[in-house]
C-alpha cells in the first residue's frame, strides 16, 4: 500500500503572486534573446541594446499574457501542470505564430507571384528557423513554471 502512495501523481499549484513572478521573469529571459539577437546582427551602441531589451521584454510579456496565457489557463484547469506541458505549449505557440508570420498567414493572405516558385523553400526556412525560436521559448515556459509552480501540500 505505502508504495502505491508514492507512485501517486505529484501535484502542483500556484498563486497569483508567484504567476506574476514568472510573467515578469519570462518577459525579462525573452528580453535576453532579443538582446543576443541584436549582437548577433552587429549592434553594440548600449542605449540601442539596452532599449531593445526592455522593448523585447514588453513585447514578449505582452504576447505571454494574451497568446500563451489563455492556453496555459486551459492546460491548468485540465491538471496538465507539469513542466513538460508548459514546455510544449510554449513551444507550440512559438512555432505556430512564426511559421504563420513567414507563410503569410499558413498560405491563407494572398503572396507575390514571385514568391510561388519558392515556396516549398519558404515553408522548410519556416519551419527550421522557427523551431530554433520554438526551443527558446519552451526553455523560457518551463522557467515560469519552475518559478510559478509548486508542489502541492
């Protein structure tokens, strides 16, 4: 019997205050990347990098709380409260919004002519560059979990 016990599933909760933790530290890490991105493209003036970190920030806490929100409200009323699961929703969600940003739309927003002839190349860029952005983000989820989750008493 006691080992039935604990096999038992470990549950986790959270409070407000520790989900706005994790907001405010998940828009500061998505901060970073956009940072490592502008040295990557050659920026180095620090009032551009740091203007672009804070404008990162406010741009990813602004799509955390309206995209990626909702679905992990739904994840955590279901009980999918682990950080696997809130690693593949942030991974998902970053795959989706930027595949759909660079196929217009997943081919539903009309394209140039030109760009016909290339679009199986459009498609695998997408889906390439996209994954590497989607690995950002489900490490970026899964430290708002560590930081908003915990076991539950």
């Amino acid at each position: 019997m006691k080992e039935r016990a604990t096999q038992a599933a470990q549950r986790y909760d959270t409070s407000i205050d520790r989900a706005g933790l994790a907001l405010g530290a998940g828009s500061a890490f998505a901060g970073l990347i956009v940072l490592a991105l502008l040295v990557l493209g050659g920026k180095r003036d620090p009032l551009s990098l740091m203007g672009g970190w804070l404008i990162g920030s406010l741009i990813a806490g602004i799509a955390i709380t309206a995209v990626g929100g909702p679905l992990w409200l739904v994840m955590h009323v279901a009980g999918l409260r682990r950080a696997h699961h809130a690693a593949l929703v942030g991974a998902v969600t970053a795959l989706a919004i930027f595949v759909g940003a660079q196929t217009y739309g997943f081919g539903l927003f009309e394209m140039p002519p030109m760009d016909n002839r290339a679009l199986l190349f459009r498609w695998i860029s997408a889906v390439a560059s996209s994954g590497i952005l989607a690995l950002f983000a489900a490490g970026t989820a899964a430290l708002m979990w560590r930081i908003a989750y915990r076991p539950e008493a």
